[in-house]
C-alpha cells in the first residue's frame, strides 16, 4: 500500500505556527468560554433561586429548591448538551463545519438570554422556562464540542497539533473563572445598592425583592462572548480536508474533486498566507470505494470499533467521576469556613461566599491543569497523559475516600483541599482533556465529527449519572442526616470508592485508543492509504 497525501494537506500539517493558528485557538476557544460559563454558571445561582422561589417564612433554614426541581436545572442542560453532540456531530459532517458552527452559535447567543428572562414570578412559571431554555442552550453548547475539536484538528499542524486542540479545550476552565467573577461583581454591587440582614435576623428582608436580577444578569452574560466570536466565525474558511476530502464527494466525480482542491488550496494559501500550487490531479486521489465505508459498516468496525469503543467509555467513565466530584465541596467549603451556614448569611451574600469557593478551586486545580496539557501533550503524548491522570484520580480518590472522617475534621482540613484539588489537577491534566482530543484525530475526515460527537455524548451521559445519580448516592446511610427531600444513600466515602474504582476502569479502557502523537491525520485515519492497482481499476 503506497502512501498519499493532497498537497495543500501536507502544507498544513508541516506550516509553522502562526498568527492565523492562535486566531483560530481563539476563535473556537472562546465557543468552549461559552460553554463553561453556561454549564457551571447556573451551580452558583441555584442556591438563590431556592431563597426566592421556595421560601417558606415557618422554617428555619433559607428556602432551597426540591431535589426534583434541582435536578431539573442542574440537569436539562446536560441532556440537551448530550443531543446536540450526537445531532450537531452528524450534521457537521453532512454540511460543513462552517455552516453548522454558526447555527451552534446563534442558539447559545438566544438561549442564554432568554434563560434569563425566564418568564413569571412564580415558581413553577420561572423554573419551567428556565428549563426549557437551557435545554436548547445545552443542544447548542452540543454541537460546539464536535465542531470546534474538530475545526482545530484540521487546521492545526500535525507538531502542535495536541497543543492546539488542549488551548481550545483550556478555555473552559477560563470561562468557569469567569462565571465566578462575574457572579462575585453582580453579587458585591447588589450588596452595596441593596443592602439587607441575614436570615438569621430577618426571614424576609434578607433577600431582598432586587435579588431576582442578580441570577438573571449571571445567567444572561453567557450571551457576550458568543455575540462577540460570531462574526470571525463566519469569516472563517471551511476546512481544507472538508472541501478536498468530503464536499461533494458522495458521487466520487473526479471533476467535483478537482475543483474541491483548488478551493481548498486557495483558501489555505489565503490562511496560511502562503501560495500554494495545485499540483495534483484529481485523478490520483480518486479512493478506492471501499475507502468510503460508513459509520455502521463492517470495515468501520474492523478499522476503527475498538478505537470508538475506547473514546466513549474513557469519556463517560471520565465524566462520572468528573461531575461527581461535587459531592464533597459542600463538606469542604464548610469545613474550612469558606461557606457558613445559610441562616447566617442573607442572599446576596451567600451568592459571593459559593462564587469565591469555587474560583478559588478553579484558580488552584482546575486551570493549571487544563493549562499543563497545553504544556507537555505534544512532548509525553496523550497516552501517557490519560492513564497518567485516571491513575493519580483514582489514588487521590482512595486517599480522600478510605480515611474519610479524618479528613472531615477541623485539623486536618488543609489537608482534605489539598486532595480535593490535586483530583481536579489530575483530572485536567489528564483524561479530561485527552478524551477531548483523541475523537478530533484518529476517525476518517467525514466521519470526524459524528465520532467525536458520539463520544461527547458517551460522556455526557457519564456526567448525567455523575451529578445526579451519585447525589442520591452520596445521601447518608442515616436517614436522620440525609438532605431534604432525598432518601438515604451509600454515604460519600462508598460513593467515593465506586468512583475511583470507575477511574480505575477508564485507565485500563485507554489501551483501545491509539497514540496520535506526531502523524498526519491521514496516517491515523488510514485514508492515505490507497493501492495503486485498485485505484487505476476503479478510475477505468
């Protein structure tokens, strides 16, 4: 089998880095800003959003949402996350990654205001809205996944390719930073202009009737960033390995292909500010028909079936533990004074303290190591990275889990941070970000997009069981200490000891996935393949 490559694809995968490749970091990097800052932002207003929609004036603890409201906005989002990458997946292999990437974006823009304006000043009217909204905010931030990984990958050269697609990746951790400022802002100016006691002194006044914009105003600055990227989005060019390798290329026409080349030789020499000759004919690259196998066909599977297999179930077992490790930030928040009790604190107020926490966990843990991948994943590679980072969550997961109620104790309470945030390092250095990647390289071009988003959704629906399944999991064993609402669970040190055994898993189910590290996309896909003797058969 002789190996062969377009031209114009061997440019981009030797170009030297370049304005237009940090341009295009930024550009899909600022689409995955959006997408963090709308999934997490709505954990620092929930606790709000109980004072002001299910105060009861009797009790003596500040009104929270019921565990079925709770899971519906903590959750709806999620599930819309987890079509949106199956359907937006499929349909930017179909259209075009450009085409799609606009749509994605204008739904993210609508359904982030719209969030926001959530209609009604009763609870069933605002939660209900609310709901609906995010669910189709989530669809949107769905299809970002796919089409921004894989944008990236095909624009990317094959040296820094990883590092590339890490930066895009990387910026979600800056835009949870961001909801935890914004959200520290809104929450001190209301402070200031409005000023109230705490529930403690008064039941009423301590949230005062000005509160209700300060979850809107958070929920609703997801729109800017988005607004901001759409017109450089549009001006983006479609890929070059779209236009030469699937536009157009159902009908295998030599006289589609050729005209596909010069378009995409004249839009990368205009990207790579290069000139760039079209030298080949079509001719010489028309493939080999059993080349053009689909997702649900034989050769798909002999190929490609274990690399699929590996890339959905390190991404679901990954999310599970990832959006699990919520389950003990309250016990952490509280035990070090970062959370007081909520009779203690007025609504404003408990906004501020819940935003503070969580910056200062993203500031220490979470963007470094998002940020150590950029770093060293196109030195070590990412199957070092991803069993490196499952290893490390599932001692540190043990370490926190087995000795537990040590940890819980005032004294030792530096300690459990530190374990606390070193999951979170390892997690983003780690599988976190590798299972992002992997999908955006070692699929066929025109099946890059449905596979990565197939394997989004496989950890989409990992986080789905991660936030919710294990918050009933994590319930007391002891049905006098469980929360409102919630029947006794397994406890959160056997919650924590199922998750690192999951960790465990995700390390040895990285095996099934190929090191990407150092070649063509072509190469890894195979599709550089062609057997000169089958071609000449197939041309005549």
């Amino acid at each position: 089998m002789a190996e062969k490559q377009l031209g114009v694809l061997k440019a981009l995968d030797v170009a030297k880095t370049q304005l237009y490749h940090f341009t295009a970091i930024v550009i899909a990097g600022m689409g995955f800003f959006t997408d963090a800052y709308d999934l997490f932002c709505v954990s620092l207003v929930t606790k709000l959003l109980g004072r002001l929609y299910y105060f009861n004036p009797a009790s003596e603890k500040p009104g929270s949402l019921p565990p079925h409201v709770a899971a519906a906005v903590n959750g709806v989002a999620l599930c819309g996350t987890l079509a949106g990458q199956l359907f937006f997946g499929w349909l930017g292999d179909k259209l075009g990654r450009k085409k799609v990437y606009g749509i994605t974006l204008i739904m993210m823009i609508v359904c982030s205001v719209a969030s926001g304006l959530s209609f009604g000043n009763t609870a069933k009217g605002v939660m209900t809205t609310l709901c609906f909204f995010r669910f189709w905010l989530g669809f949107g931030i769905g299809g970002d996944y796919p089409l921004s990984a894989t944008i990236m990958s095909e624009y990317a050269n094959k040296k820094t390719r990883g590092a590339f697609i890490a930066a895009v990746f990387a910026m979600q951790g800056v835009g949870i930073l961001a909801g935890g400022f914004v959200a520290l802002a809104v929450s001190s100016i209301f402070d200031k202009k409005f000023p109230s006691p705490t529930y403690a002194q008064d039941r009423i006044l301590s949230t005062p009737p000005q509160a209700d914009y300060i979850w809107r105003i958070i929920v609703m600055f997801g729109a800017l960033p988005a607004a901001l990227t759409y017109y450089w989005r549009m001006k983006m060019p479609e890929t070059a390995r779209y236009t030469a390798l699937v536009a157009k290329n159902i009908k295998k026409a030599t006289q589609d292909m050729s005209k596909n080349i010069k378009q995409a030789t004249a839009d990368m020499s205009k990207v790579l500010h290069t000139d760039l000759e079209v030298e080949e004919r079509a001719e010489d690259f028309v493939k080999d028909p059993r080349q053009n196998y689909g997702l649900f066909s034989k050769e798909f599977l002999r190929r490609h079936g274990l690399h699929l297999l590996g890339t959905t179930s390190t991404w679901f077992l990954l999310d599970i533990a990832f959006y699990s490790q919520n389950l003990f930030q309250k016990d952490i928040f509280s035990a070090i004074g970062w959370i007081p009790k909520p009779a203690t604190m007025n609504a404003t107020h408990e906004v501020f303290r819940i935003a503070r926490a969580q910056t200062l966990i993203a500031l220490c843990s979470t963007v470094p190591g998002y940020w150590f991948t950029v770093a060293f994943i196109d030195i070590i590679g990412r199957f070092a990275i991803q069993p490196m980072g499952f290893f490390m969550m599932t001692v540190f997961m043990f370490a926190i889990a087995f000795p537990y109620n040590h940890w819980t104790k005032p004294e030792n309470r530096i300690g459990f941070v530190v374990m606390y945030a070193l999951t979170f390092f390892f997690a983003n250095f780690g599988p976190n970000a590798t299972t992002f990647i992997v999908p955006a390289e070692i699929f066929p071009a025109r099946l890059w997009s449905t596979c990565h988003g197939i394997s989004a959704a496989a950890g989409k629906a990992g986080a789905i069981i991660g936030a919710f399944g294990f918050l009933y999991a994590a319930q007391s064993q002891d049905k006098a200490k469980v929360d409102a609402g919630y029947p006794p669970g397994i406890g959160v040190k056997n919650s924590l000891i199922v998750l690192g055994v999951l960790n465990f898993i995700g390390m040895l189910f990285t095996f099934l996935v190929p090191e990407p590290k150092g070649k063509s996309l072509e190469e890894l896909s195979g599709e550089a393949e062609v057997s000169h003797d089958e071609k000449l058969l197939y041309i005549l």
